[in-house]
C-alpha cells in the first residue's frame, strides 16, 4: 500500500509517501529525524492484517511543510536523512 | 429564526426481508464525521438497518444518538450486536465501540460493498475532508490520500454556498445546471474566498444558478487534482454526501472523462458500513 501523509493547500503539496510493500516496521528513520515527526505504528489501514509500518505522526500531518523545513534548506532534495536512512527505499518526499 | 438553507434531512431506515434473531452476526458501524453521523447494522452481512444525522457538538452523544435513531424501527437492542466498530473523526468517542478503524479503510471496504468489487479508484467527498483511495477488488486499499486540511471541495462548503444562494441543499445540483451556458469556475476553492468571489458575481447580476455552476466546477476541479496525484483506474465511484450532488458529480465525469459508477445505495452511510463488514470479519475471528 502507498500511504500519503500530508496534505495540499495554496502554497504546494507536502506528502510523505510510505510504502508499506517495502516498510518492514524496523523503525531506523525514528532517530535520525531531527524533528521527531516519524513513528512506527499498526497499519492501520489494512485493519485485519497486524503488521507495523513507520508513518507520519498525526500531529505533524497538517504541518510537515514546517515541520521538515530543517532538512528541506539542502538543496539535493532526495537525501534528506529519513529517505537516505531506508535501506528498503520505502519513503518518498512530494516536495 | 431564518430558514437554514443548509439543513439536510435527517433519516433512518430498515429492512423488511430480514428477520434479525434468525441471524448468526450482528455487526454494527458508526461513523461520526465532522458534519453527519452514521450508523449500520448488519446481520450476517446483509445491511439490516441504518441512520444518517447530524454531529452535534458532543462526540459520544451523537455516536449514541445515531446508534439509538438506526436501532428505532427494529426491536434490536444495543445488547443484541455482537461488534461495534467505530470510525470516522470522531470515533475515539464512540464509548460502545469493541475496535476503531480508520475511515480510509471502512470507505474503501463500503464502496466495495455497495458498488461492487470493480471499484479501483474511490473518492470520498465528506463534510470537511476529501478522501482519494485506490482499492483493490477486495476493498483493501492500496494507495490513499487525505486532504482535511482546508474544507475546499467539501459538503461543508456546498452547504455555504446553499446559505449565501437561499437554496436548499437538496436542490443545488439539479439547479446548477439550469442555466444558459457554462460559466468559468470560481477562481478559488477556498471556502471563504469562493464566497466573496460568488458574494461579488451576485452584486454583478449573474443570477444564483450559475454563480451554483461556477463553483460546482471549482469544486469538481479541486477533487481531480487530488485524484492526479493517486490515479485514476476504473471503475471510479464517488462517496459521501457529495456523490448526491449532481451538479459537482456530472462536472467531475466531465474532466476526469470516466462515468462514476452508480449505486442503489445510499453513499453517505460508505464509512460505517465498511466498519460494520468489518466488525463482522473481527466478530467471527473473536468466537474461534
């Protein structure tokens, strides 16, 4: 499953797109964002199976424009820290 | 008190054909949403009774409430359903609820339900938020994307719209098409924005239907561009309260180039029916 957590408002599109094919739950992007916006969790969107998938804390999911800003200020997009972590190639920024 | 354009009838409903105390599996879903609240029983699968109302200011009433309006017409009590599953923004405040599962998952189970296991794509135009969800022929979903960031697109900006116009809500989208040619949509979907927009077109004398027209493309337009960034496979469907609304649906076919697939049921329950099938599955995993 793709899972796209963010949101589209006037100024762009903010998602950051977890695949749950490749996502094996191991939790290796958890430490290395500074802002502390990733969790691993229940997939909860395929209720009846019981696997865990990392995903976008509900707090930081109307904001992660901000809440990514700090490693958004490099310019090669594409290596921010939670994308260059997975080994799996399981998370994607939209911005 | 001013008529309340807005205001949408509130209803309940149950099966004839079926005789619940024959069945095996009474699950229910409830789905408190920002703007209306449902509830669904179902016995053994078969949709036996449900309820649509409005959410009130008070999470876990309106979640009784609507409970207690689908359980009206038939002599089922609450102690009679074997699961409840609790969905929606509110469902952290159904108190009876035996699980909570996300809304994306119980539209998508629904529209499978009720549209049939062709469904690929789904788009859930909700009170506040727009749900884009690519499922599989399983209703299992495969891709999704939520906006409930801005009320753009949504039921809650058609109602402003029926308030600022005097139209009832019932009527907007017949309406939207009375008129002498296709006007150019509202340049913003934003609610407020869209309302001083329309507020101006008024004072420049185009008559109600087609500042209606006007928006109903800016919201059908809104909609596709969430749907780009999922895709669009067939067959497509539209739930929620929206999908009765002519004016936005025929529009959305139109640019998108695809018929949305119809259905004899009603698509505002979508929510808490996937929640009720789901409780059934989750009821029968419990007895073995």
């Amino acid at each position: 499953m793709i899972a796209n957590f963010g949101y589209k408002d006037g100024s762009g599109e903010f998602f950051i797109t977890i695949d749950t094919d490749k996502c094996n739950g191991c939790g290796d992007c958890i430490p290395v964002c500074p802002a502390g916006v990733l969790e691993v969790r229940e997939n909860e969107f395929d209720p009846l199976a019981e696997d865990q998938m990392a995903a976008v804390k509900e707090e930081h999911r109307k904001k992660i424009k901000y809440s990514c800003a700090p490693c958004k200020s490099d310019k090669s997009s594409g290596s921010e820290p939670c994308i260059s972590v997975c080994e799996l190639n399981a998370i994607t920024h939209s911005w | 008190m001013a008529k309340e354009f807005w205001r949408w009838k509130e209803y309940n409903w149950k099966s004839e054909d079926i005789d619940w105390k024959g069945g095996t599996t009474i699950s229910a879903g409830v789905d408190v949403g920002s703007v209306s609240s449902q509830s669904v029983i179902l016995v053994d699968g078969e949709l036996f009774a449900y309820s649509n109302m409005r959410t009130g200011s008070d999470s876990p009433m309106s979640a009784q409430n609507a409970m207690n309006w689908a359980l009206e017409k038939t002599d089922m009590k609450l102690e009679n359903i074997h699961y409840v599953v609790g969905t929606g923004y509110g469902r952290v405040n159904v108190p009876f609820a035996n699980k909570t599962i996300t809304e994306i998952a119980c539209h998508a189970r629904g529209a499978n339900f009720m549209y049939g296991n062709t469904v690929r794509t789904l788009i859930d135009m909700g009170g506040q938020d727009c749900k884009a969800i690519q499922c599989d022929e399983k209703g299992k979903v495969v891709n999704f994307l939520m906006n409930d960031k801005c009320a753009a697109g949504t039921g809650r900006g058609m109602e402003v719209f029926a308030d600022l116009l005097s139209l009832s809500i019932e009527e907007v989208g017949e309406l939207s098409f009375q008129i002498d040619e296709e006007p150019e949509p509202v340049s913003s979907t934003c609610v407020i924005f869209a309302k001083s927009e329309a507020t101006r077109l008024l004072r420049d004398g185009w008559p109600k239907n087609k500042v209606l027209a006007a928006y109903s493309s800016a919201m059908a337009h809104r909609v596709v561009t969430l749907l780009e960034r999922i895709g669009i496979q067939k067959d497509f469907a539209i739930t929620g309260g929206i999908a009765k609304n002519i004016g936005v649906v025929n529009r959305l076919q139109k640019e998108i180039g695809i018929e949305t697939l119809k259905t004899d049921y009603d698509t505002q329950i979508a929510g808490a029916l996937g929640a009720a099938l789901f409780g059934k599955v989750l009821a029968e995993k419990a007895r073995k």
